[in-house]
C-alpha cells in the first residue's frame, strides 16, 4: 500500500485513501450459474451443486434445558469456521473490486479478508469509489461500516499536509485522519507523522515486569520473558513502528527487571545476560539489534518472496525508491546493491534525508548506522 500511495503522491501531487470494514447484515448468497461460473471465479458447476447442498433448507436449533426449540431456518449469512465461507465471501465481492479496480494499472483498492482500502489521485474521484462500493454493497447484503471507516486527505501542495477533507459512505460521514494522528490497516499505524503509539509500548514493558515479579521459579522467569514477550515484538519491529532509541530504553528496563529478579548489582557485567546459553550466560534478546534485523530481513524477505507478484512489486518499489535518490529515471541493478549497502558516494551533493520513508529507507539506515561503528 505504501508504494501504490508513494506513486499516486508522486505523480499527482495528492492521495486520498479510505480504510473501511465490512460488516454483514446477512450476505444474499446466490447459487446461480452465472455468478460463480464467470471467468473470474471459475469455479463451475460441481463447486455449485457443494455449495447448495451445504446452504440449502439449513436449520438450526437451541437447546434448552432437556429440549430444544423446533428447527430455525437459515436463510443468509455464511457458516462460522467453514473453510469454505472465506471463498464464497471472496466471490460474492469480487465483481465490486472488479468494478472500483477497472482498467487503471496501478492499484485502486486494496483488500484483505473484510478490511478494505480504496486510493485515488482526488477526493473527486475517492468519493465517486465510495459511493459504488456502496450501492453494490446493498445489492448483496453487505454494508461499510462508518464507525470503522477512517479517510486521509494528504496534499503535496504548499502547505504540504493533510487535508480534512470529509468523505461520506452513504449518509454517514467518515472520520478524517488529521495530522499526528493514525489509524491501524492491518496493524500498520498509517498517517501523516503520526506519533508512536507509546501507550502499547509501555503495555509490552508492564507485561515483561508483571512476568518478572510473578511467583515463577527465576529460570522460569527469563524462560517466559523469551518465549512470550520478544516474539511478540516482532511485527512492531518488522514495521518500523518504534524508532532504536525506544527499543534502547525497552532494552533498559529489561535488563533491569532480570539483575534484580537474579539478585544482581547494577553494575554487574551485561555480557552475562545478552551472552550464549552455550558459555553459562542467560541468552537473553537484545531488542535494540533485533530491530535493526527485523528491518533489514523484511527488505530481504520482500525481494526474495516465493509469490512472483510480491517479489515484483518490492523491487518495482526498491527501485522507484533509488530513483528518487539519484534523481535518474532508469536505475541498475548496481544502484540498488549500492543503496541497499550503504554507499555514501550516491549521496553527494544531495540533502541528507528526503520525505521518502518506507521499508528500504528504514533499512539502509540501519547499514549505516552499522557501517559507522566499523573503526
């Protein structure tokens, strides 16, 4: 999403984007032929005769007590837990993407299970997208919800920023992000320097301490510490969402928390925490340089994607990203190596930083940042 955004941004000078949330009143599943025949769901008519014999003359009942009520008919909506409910939602809105997608070669929306973001190059034309989704929405029995539903208005226009522009699905008004605020697409805060979400920070080092004052045995203490809390920084790490400095005074805190719980003075050697299990030491993460892996083996994993379309569009992004930076429209494969590695000689003669930051900006920071400490 951040490069189809970037591009829009870039070529237009303005990116409008709604971020919405299907919410069912009771989806009109249709068992036609034409529906799910077509050639974007090409399922045909065994797939068909499964579905009805699965949803047709379905009932169910409530126990009570040593009864139960007689049979309640199901007539919409799609089981719970059904494998195969993820597949029929899928189809039943796919003409509506189809429809806001149309012929343009960049994305016009984005969606993941029943989280939706629709992007445009005017509020003109994200309004016009709004109101499509809306109306074919009805027409199966599926809504937008308003009260999940955020817009951001961001202008390359002097003053550079965001716009409140007001967006409207149906007759409900959408929440506008304004600026330092943000709003979470699929765990990504997305704004306009938007300001760190310390309040889940301080949440993750309560956690850790809660663990570390608990009636545990103290192995079972650091074991709990490993197993639970650091793999649950990943994806904060992944997305860049706490800058090093943060995870520096997470780092701090930690290590605190563990020379008390193994009755250590302050002063005692570090080496004994952060060291290997093999040489008698704890082996205990050091969330500062775990950071700094996760953003440089999230551009390694984008680029190095089994899925062909995934791998595409990273370098697609990677190198409209280096383009910027050597302010060359065609760039080789040498200019990425040498961003991506750090290379000083690229930036000579140009500003220090740019208004670009995405996964490969936050990555070559951290290059240099280690190719600095190199004596």
């Amino acid at each position: 999403m951040a490069g189809e955004a970037d591009v829009l941004f870039t070529t237009v000078g303005c990116i409008c984007e709604v971020f919405t949330l299907f919410c069912t009143r009771g989806l009109a599943v249709e068992f036609s032929a034409e529906e799910y025949e077509r050639p974007a769901a090409a399922t045909g008519s065994q797939f068909i005769s499964i579905i009805q014999d699965i949803y047709s003359d379905c009932t169910s009942r409530i126990l009570s007590c040593e009864t139960s009520t007689s049979p309640i008919p199901i007539k919409s909506g799609v089981k719970q837990g059904c494998p195969i409910s993820g597949i029929l939602f899928n189809i039943s809105i796919d003409h509506v993407l189809r429809n806001i997608q149309g012929h343009f070669e960049e994305h016009r929306v984005l969606a993941f299970a029943d989280d939706l973001c629709l992007l445009a190059p005017s509020a003109a034309e994200l309004q016009d997208m709004l109101d499509k989704v809306y109306s074919d929405m009805e027409k199966i029995g599926l809504s937008l919800n308003p009260n999940k539903s955020h817009s951001f208005c961001l202008s390359g226009q002097t003053p550079v920023g965001v716009r409140e522009t007001l967006f409207h699905l149906g007759p409900d008004t959408i929440l506008p992000i304004v600026e330092s605020q943000y709003h979470r697409f699929l765990g990504k805060p997305v704004g306009f320097n938007p300001v760190p979400d310390y309040r889940k920070f301080n949440d993750i080092i309560d956690c850790a301490e809660k663990i570390m004052k608990s009636h545990l045995a103290p192995w079972q203490m650091l074991d709990a510490l490993v197993t639970f809390i650091f793999p649950a920084l990943q994806f904060l790490m992944r997305t860049a969402q706490f800058k090093k400095d943060d995870w520096d005074v997470f780092d701090e805190a930690i290590r605190k928390l563990i020379k008390e719980t193994l009755y250590l003075p302050d002063n005692a050697c570090n080496e004994l925490l952060y060291g290997h299990r093999k040489s008698g030491c704890f082996g205990i993460p050091i969330a500062a340089e775990e950071s700094d892996l996760n953003r440089i083996d999230s551009a390694f994993k984008l680029l190095t994607s089994p899925d062909e379309l995934v791998a595409e569009l990273a370098l697609k992004d990677l190198q409209n990203t280096v383009s910027k930076r050597v302010r060359r429209t065609h760039v080789t494969d040498d200019d990425l190596s040498n961003y991506l590695s750090g290379d000083l000689e690229m930036d000579e003669g140009r500003p220090a930083s740019n208004h670009v930051s995405n996964t490969w900006t936050v990555a070559r920071l951290v290059v240099l940042a280690f190719l600095a400490q190199e004596p």
